[in-house]
C-alpha cells in the first residue's frame, strides 16, 4: 500500500525532540511494518490545533490532493489523533489514516509470536478499539430492534459493538490472568535456585538483543528494525566468578509509548520488576540519546521503578564502533570514573568484558546480616527495606517491627542518607 507519513509540528509550543528526528522515528517505525511502500515523509506545521482536523482547512485541502495525486491509501500522522478527528480526515483525504498509537499496535500485532505476546496485543487492539467507536462510522448509530411489545427502542449498533468489545475484552484478561500465574510460579521457582536475574532494558533498536545474543550464544532475533524483538527471551550464563546468571531480554521502549500497551505487556514487564540488576542498553551514537534514556527512565517510573531503585541500574553505552575516535575517547573517560556505566560494541566485542567484570562485581557485592527495629511511624522506611528484598525475618512488638535484614554495604549506606 502506497503510505505517506506526516508529522505534525505543533510550532506554539516547546517540544523536547526535534522535528525532523522525530519524524526519522516515525518513518523507521513505518517501514518496521511489512506490504507498505513509503512514498514520502515531511514534517507539517500546525499554528493551532483543530478539533476537528487537526490540521487547517487549507492544509487539508492540500493535503487532499496530493493525497489524490500521489495515489496514497494509508497516511500515518505521528501523533495523537482523537476518534473525530480520525474520521473526519478519512473522509477528506479518502484514505486509511493510522495515528501513531495505531501504528505502533500494528507493529507489534505483526511481531508477536508467543501465545502470551498475541494475547497482550489483542488485549492493546480492543482497548483502542474501544476509544474509536464514537460515531467513527454511520452504520453505528443505527438501532437494533427490541424483543416483545413493551420493551424499547433497542440497543444501538455503537452500543452492541460495544458490548461485544467488552466481551472479548473480558475473555482475554482472563487467559491473561493464567499466564500471569504461570510467569509467578515460575519466577518463585526461579528463587528456589538462587541465580540472580539481569534484566536488559531499552529503547527499540538500542541493541539489547544483539548483546544478548552477545552474551549468551543465543541465536534471538536481532536485526537493525524497531521492536525486532517484542516476545521476552531468558538464557542462563557464567560468569567468570563461577557465579550463575539468568539473562533476561523484553521488549524495547519508545517514545509515547501507548499505554495500552505499557498496560497490556505489564505481565511480561514483571520480569523488569523482579530482576536482581538492570542493564540500560543506550544507543549512544544517536543523536537523541539522552532523550532516549529519559523515556526509558519514565516507563521504568510508571512501571513501579522509582528513582531509588533506578540509581542502582547499570547503564550500557552500546554502538561506540559508530563513534569517531575522539568521541570514543572522550566517552571512555567519563565512565571510568563512574562504577556503573560500560561502554561497549556489540556487534564488535569490544567492552563486553568490562560489562561482564562489572556485572560480577555488583552482583558480588558483600553482605552483612543486620537486626533492626523501627517504630511503627517508621513505615516508609520498613516498605523500603521490603522494596530492596533484604528483609530476612520480621516480628511485631508493642513498640514497633524488629527485623532480621541482609544487605551490601550500598544498601545500608542508602538507608541511613534516606532515613
């Protein structure tokens, strides 16, 4: 199908990412879709959004033509655009316009595998669905007709969809709900064998399956296309300590990440959440890498990974093969002097056994065995030593808890600035 993406540049107010990188973006994500053939891509500015279009009368009239012109079926607009709005372009430009939720939902319709990742997906869909229902089509105002004399008018077609949304909605939650159990049963026993859990998280295309397969000898789908890898992979590995890992990779994140889907793959994200250490893989040779590093650091929030928490994660600086030497350098410099940042090529090899040295040192961190006894006004600090998992035992007086804990020295050193 013959595709043009548009992103629209809202020019009144101040964006975080450039125009034209985020459109870049927008393209990579379209062309991750299969049976699409882009035509063309350019950045149009909107002074004042409009309700119903988004865009200006004359712009879409513009648009319209070129749309004609051109021979487009499918327009991506890489943004938000509400259910009217949707519609009332549609009937415009005479195409099939996907927003940037509906094409990121497309994307990961395609690529899921598992029964599990289908089932997330699905979920995603319908909730979307759902929101687009609002008089998006004509057909759904019309009234189906009510058994019996005294009943009335009957449900309207809008209403029945609805409901069978609601449904279907409701059926996959439930599947869901057993493979949640299934994920928790097998994480439980996972803790019985006590080896330490990595988790690799990042933005799409950072490069965490390439390390992955890097690290493990796994042969996991790794290629130069956002979110090649949607289905979360685990691997055990030794390090050189002799110390036994499991090697988590999940799904890359993106910016504006529906959250449909940061709620549909909570499941799968779980892994994220349990994990003993985190390793944020950056694509440092994009241009936008910190803004990057700021959505993953905002969906790892949402997720339930606070600032804390997030303190204690390893960052990987990946791709420095695509740095010039003085850059390289410079880069070199700066994470020698901070324990908790790596820089690395995972295509070539090189750091990877700088990464694999600092991930045995954290990991083989010494601990100490502790008792503690807080009062009961002292309950942020008990829910911290929970949120650390160094809680060992923990009896109640009349005064307060008494606890049994074991932590790192890092951990103790954290409670005391905390509290």
């Amino acid at each position: 199908m013959r595709t043009r993406v548009l992103h629209p540049h809202l020019t009144g107010t101040q964006t975080r990412r450039a125009p034209g990188r985020a459109l870049d973006e927008a393209v990579s994500l379209t062309e991750a879709l299969d049976e699409l053939e882009l035509v063309d891509a350019f950045v149009v500015p909107v002074p004042r959004p409009r309700p119903g279009t988004l865009f200006g009368p004359g712009k879409v009239d513009e648009l319209a033509e070129s749309c004609k012109a051109e021979d487009i079926g499918l327009v991506i607009v890489d943004g938000p655009l509400s259910p009217v709005q949707q519609r009332n372009l549609e009937r415009a430009w005479k195409v099939k316009i996907l927003d940037r939720t509906g094409l990121i939902l497309e994307i990961f319709g395609e690529r899921a595998q598992t029964r599990e990742g289908v089932l997330q997906v699905d979920l995603a869909h319908l909730e979307y669905q759902k929101t687009r229902l609002v008089r998006s089509w004509t057909h759904l105002e019309r009234q189906r007709g009510a058994l019996g004399f005294v009943g009335g008018p009957g449900e309207t077609q809008i209403e029945s969809d609805r409901r069978a949304l609601n449904e279907r909605i409701v059926q996959i939650r439930k599947q869901l709900a057993k493979v949640v159990k299934t994920r928790t049963l097998h994480r439980a026993g996972r803790k019985k064998v006590p080896f330490p859990v990595i988790a690799l998280v990042g933005y799409t295309n950072a490069g965490k399956s390439t390390l992955f397969n890097r690290l493990t000898g796994a042969g996991a789908l790794a290629e130069d296309m956002l979110f090649a890898t949607l289905d979360p992979t685990m691997r055990g590995i030794t390090l050189p300590g002799g110390r036994r890992v499991i090697l988590s990779d999940t799904v890359g994140f993106i910016s504006d990440l529906p959250t449909q889907l940061v709620a549909a793959f909570r499941a799968t994200l779980e892994e994220v959440l349990d994990a003993d250490l985190i390793l944020h893989v950056r694509d440092i040779a994009h241009p936008e890498s910190e803004e990057q590093a700021e959505d993953v650091y905002a969906i790892l929030n949402e997720l339930g990974i606070d600032e804390a928490r997030q303190e204690t994660i390893v960052e990987v600086l990946n791709k420095v093969d695509l740095l010039d030497d003085e850059a390289r350098a410079r880069l070199g410099r700066q994470s020698d002097r901070q324990a908790r940042r790596v820089t690395l090529s995972a295509v070539t090899g090189e750091g990877i056994d700088r990464l694999v040295a600092a991930i045995d040192e954290v990991l083989g961190e010494p601990v100490t065995e502790d008792r503690l006894h807080l009062e009961f006004v002292q309950g942020r600090a008990r829910a911290w030593l929970h949120e650390q998992d160094v809680v060992l035992d923990e009896t109640q007086d009349e005064t307060g808890f008494a606890l049994s804990v074991q932590w790192t020295e890092r951990q103790q050193k954290k409670f005391r600035e905390l509290f």
